[in-house]
C-alpha cells in the first residue's frame, strides 16, 4: 500500500504512539483487502464504549481501564496506549444499556458507573454521544460524495444508499483507527465504480408500510447476499422509516452494504444510471410468493401467540414512528403481563417528552428507552419467551442472541399485541 | 498419501495446519456466533450449534452486522479463536475480522476451496507462501 507523507510521518509516531497503533492497523487492514491506498476522512461513526458483556468484564477488570478498552478493542493493541483526542469528527453509535431504565432492564448499578465512567471517557476524547444505531436521524446526514467511515450496517447501508455518502461496513478496530487518523483504506464503496448495481428487483406487489419494506429487504438480502440490488416498479415513494427498514433488514439476511431505486435514490435517476449502462447479472422477481416466504422465514422462531414481549424501535424509530404509535396506543392499556419498549435516540426522545407521546408511553404501561435495544444490550423483561417486533432485523437476531421466539408483523400488529397480549397477526 | 494443492493471496500471514470445517453459508459475526465458545447461533445456519474453535474455517464470506471483527476478536481473547480461515468473497468485514484474528487467512484462489474441501480434511495453510495443502479425510 502507498502511504503519503503524513500517513508515513503518523506510522513512524510522529504523531505519538496511538497514532501509531491506529495507523498500523489501517496498513494491516488495507493490505488485507488489497486496497493500494488510504483516503482521508472525517466523519466516522463507531461504537467504543465498554457495555456489551464481554468487554465491559474486560474494563473492570483491567488496571489500564478505557485507555485499555480501546488500545485492544478499537486499535487491536495488547499494549495499553493513552488515547489523545479524536482528529476526525466522530459519533458514537448505540450503547449496552439506557441508563435512565437500569431498573427496568435489570442492569446493575455497578453496570450503570461502567456505562458513565465509559461515556465520560469517550465524550472528552470529543466523540459526539449520540448514541444511536441511526445517526442520520439525528443530524449527522452525509452528503453525497462525502467519504465516511461508518459502522453499524443499517447505517452503512443508509448512509449509501439514500444520502450518496461513501463508506464500506467499518469494524470496531477500523472505525477507532479512523477517529485518531481521519484516514480508512479508499476500497470498496469509497470507489465510483463499485457503486453500481449488479442485480435488478422487480416488484409485483405494493410495498408501503415500514413493514412491507422489511419483507422485501429480507428477501433481497438473502437472494443477493453482497452484491448490489436495484428496485424497479416501486409504486410509492418510501419515506425514512420505510428505506431505514428496507436496509437493516436487507443487510442482516444478506451482507448488502448498498443499493438503488429507481427515481429514489441519488445515485439511480434511471436504469441506465443504476446499472452504469451494464446488463444486470440476474433479474429477481418479487411478488406475492416471494413476500409469503420473507413472512414465514421471519415468523420462523414462533410458536407460543401469547406474547409477553413486544419490543418496537430496531432502528432507533425516528419521531414520527413514535406519534404514529401513539395514535394507536392513546388511552388504551397494554396487557398486564405483557411488557412495551419502544427505542429511539436520547435527542428524539426529548422531542417526545415535549409532545407528551412519553407520558402517553407511560400511561399505556409501556416505556420509551433510548440508546441501546433488546439484541445489541441484551436487555429484555424478565422471563420474556415470546417477543412481537416490528423490524425484520430484530426478528432476525433476537432469537439467536437471547433465545426467545420472536413474531414479526406491522406496528399495528406488534402494539394490537401489547394491548391483548397475544399476537394475531398474519401474512398479507 | 494424495494431497491437493491451492493457490491463494494472503490475507493474514503465518502458517498453521488443522481440521477442516466448510460451509456453503456465509457467517454473520454479531448476532451469528458466540464469541465465548466459537459456536455457530444463527437460527437457519447449516452449521448453527458448531464451533470452529481450532478448526480451518472455510467459507463462502462474511454477512451481517458491522460488529463482524468485533466479534471474532473477542472471540481470540476467550481462547476460542479459529485456526486458520479460507474464503473466496473479500468486504471489509471478513478482512479485518481476519486481521484481528491474528490467524493465518487467504483468499483469491486458484480453484473453489468449498469445491475441493470437506469437513474433517487435513488443511496445511501457509498463507505467506500462499499455498494450501489438503490431505483428504480417510486418505
């Protein structure tokens, strides 16, 4: 790989030994992916601090603390370094926990001071504590052309595909070594001519609310793994919420870190833009099988229909997933054994607080938590066996990470199911 | 005793031999494994309840969520790191997964490894020479 000067001065501590850590594990990685060189950056979003399981063991126990934490999990360094200030404008995705609901989601206070003590660590070296899966709903919003370095793969693809900006699915390790660089290796999607679709989607059936777009991302991550979807034949234009679950759901059953809808999406005014005048290396067909199976796959894990979970928010939901919510909860009272918990970033929940939809939340018996969610915290109600979830995504994992059958139907579905605590949904 | 040859690009350097674990499906890191035992947790995985702790690990890619190296670096610090990995589609993902890894890892390859491997086969990596050397189960 060839370095430039100030990539060749950082590599030789010129700019001390974090700096060195950071850009040795760029050059690792870069020579890994065969990329021939770095690009600058300076918007990366990553997670750093210390409460997942695992690490968050790691920082009690070692004697180096954060400054441990992050020299081995986000610089891949045995050696413990003191962490400087981030170079590149940085946010810090979703946490381990919501402090302000330890009670609720049987957090220990111990865990809440590892949580606080992390994030006053991470918020000095001047990482933005945004604390959300979803940055782009809470004033991080690329522009096209704009080169990131994004974890968080519903971001990654988010960030993409709607807005233009160019970032491959960063890791933790990577991510960290792009904070104390502003630098990532230019590979992938960082390239123009990776960008362009490989696979046409032709949908036969209306795909309109969050949940339609989740069915269909799950089918399309699966059939092209990888590689490069183009929609064709949307019949209405998707909002946030809507492309927001496409993506997450789309790069959980398949590994998909980009794709196209034709008129939709920035980089896909036509077919022939899309496709850079290419032929595409397959044409799928979506229709009403094709959306049966996405359901039943989905619905793969649940047996029992009473629910004594119902978990909404995967991604943060953005305010106005929140007030639809709320229209359909106000005045109701959700089942006695059933819990609601609705996930959304701390900013989108002040706006919440202010518009009374929390205490509509609260006087329902449900709770709106922020900064984390059930599968990345794994944090759900005592005793859950049986969640209902909105999202695709959260359909996908709950089950795998915390061994619970999960139903996955729309809004109206999953909060029908709070109320009544048993689900009775079904496929279109 | 027949042995097969492959040919690869280094991913991750070093040299190492072990037992074969193959499998058509790609691997979500988060939310796929268990990083505490090497296990294998997606729920429609062809592997789900395997470990490939200690094994030659090879694999179509990696899928999922960005915390893909995340996991199998915590994975190398529980002690229940892979041998080896083999795979034939490069992201970002399964490159720094590998990284930090610290194993031996290629790809690029001459010929299909999950055309030419199975699970239980003796696999020589060495990734700095950028060969493979399989000993067929039962050979």
């Amino acid at each position: 790989m060839r370095l430039t000067g100030d990539e060749q001065a950082m590599l030789d501590g010129a700019g001390g030994p974090a700096v060195q850590k950071a850009m040795d594990l760029l050059v690792r990685y870069g020579e890994a992916l065969g990329a021939e060189r770095l690009v600058d950056t300076n918007n990366v979003c990553a997670t750093v601090g210390a409460t997942t399981p695992f690490i968050r063991d790691y920082a009690a126990q070692h004697p180096g603390g954060m400054d441990a934490v992050f020299s081995e999990f986000s610089l891949d360094s045995a050696e413990v370094v003191k962490i400087p200030k981030v170079k590149a404008y940085s946010s810090h995705l979703q946490q381990g926990i919501d402090p302000n609901h330890a009670e609720q989601q049987g957090v220990s206070a111990e865990l809440v001071q590892i949580y606080r003590k992390g994030e006053a660590f991470v918020g000095a070296l001047g990482v933005q504590l945004l604390n959300t899966c979803t940055p782009y709903q809470v004033g991080n919003v690329p522009v096209r052309g704009e080169h990131c370095a994004w974890m968080e793969s519903s971001a990654v693809i988010y960030c993409n595909s709607v807005l233009g900006g160019r970032t491959n699915a960063e890791g933790r390790e990577s991510a960290g070594a792009a904070m104390l660089t502003g630098k990532i290796p230019y590979w992938g999607y960082h390239l123009e001519q990776n960008r362009l679709g490989t696979h046409l989607i032709e949908l036969e059936v209306e795909v309109r609310d969050t949940a339609d777009w989740g069915l269909l991302g799950y089918y399309v991550g699966e059939m092209v793994q990888e590689r490069i979807p183009v929609l064709s034949g949307v019949s209405h234009v998707p909002n946030l919420a809507r492309l927001k679950h496409f993506g997450a759901a789309a790069s959980s059953s398949g590994g998909v870190e980009m794709y196209h809808v034709i008129g939709v999406t920035p980089e896909a005014g036509s077919m022939n833009e899309a496709f850079g005048g290419r032929k595409p290396l397959a044409t799928i067909k979506y229709g009403a099988a094709e959306r049966t199976l996405a359901y039943e796959r989905l619905n793969s894990t649940a047996r029992e229909r009473r629910v004594d979970y119902v978990m909404l928010g995967c991604p943060h939901y953005s305010i106005e997933q929140i007030w639809e919510v709320c229209q359909l909860l106000e005045g109701q009272h959700i089942h006695a054994g059933t819990s609601l918990w609705i996930f959304t970033p701390h900013s989108i929940k002040q706006v919440a607080d202010r518009n009374g939809y929390t205490r509509i939340i609260a006087e329902a018996g449900g709770h709106l938590m922020t900064d984390t969610c059930s599968a990345f915290g794994r944090v759900i109600p005592k005793g859950a066996k049986v969640a209902a979830v909105d999202s695709a995504k959260q359909a996908h994992y709950l089950p795998a990470i915390m061994g619970v059958q999960a139903w996955f139907g729309s809004t109206a579905d999953c909060v029908q199911a709070a109320i009544t605590g048993r689900w009775s949904g079904a496929a279109k | 005793m027949k042995t097969i040859m492959l040919r690869g690009r280094k991913v991750v350097g070093g040299c190492v031999e072990g037992e074969a674990l193959v499998t058509r499906d790609r691997i979500s890191g988060w939310g796929g494994i268990d990083p505490r035992t090497g296990t294998i947790i997606e729920t429609r995985h062809e592997l789900r309840g395997q470990s490939f702790k200690g094994k030659v690990l090879v694999f179509p890619g990696a899928k999922g969520s960005s915390g893909w190296s995340s996991q199998f670096h915590v994975a190398r610090l529980a002690g229940a790191a892979l041998a080896a990995m083999l795979f034939n589609e490069m992201t970002t993902k399964i490159a720094l997964g590998a990284v930090v890894t610290h194993a031996p890892a290629m790809t690029d390859f001459d010929q299909d490894p999950l055309a030419l491997i199975a699970t239980g086969d003796w696999v020589r990596v060495d990734a700095d020479q950028g060969i493979v050397e399989i000993t067929k189960n039962g050979a």
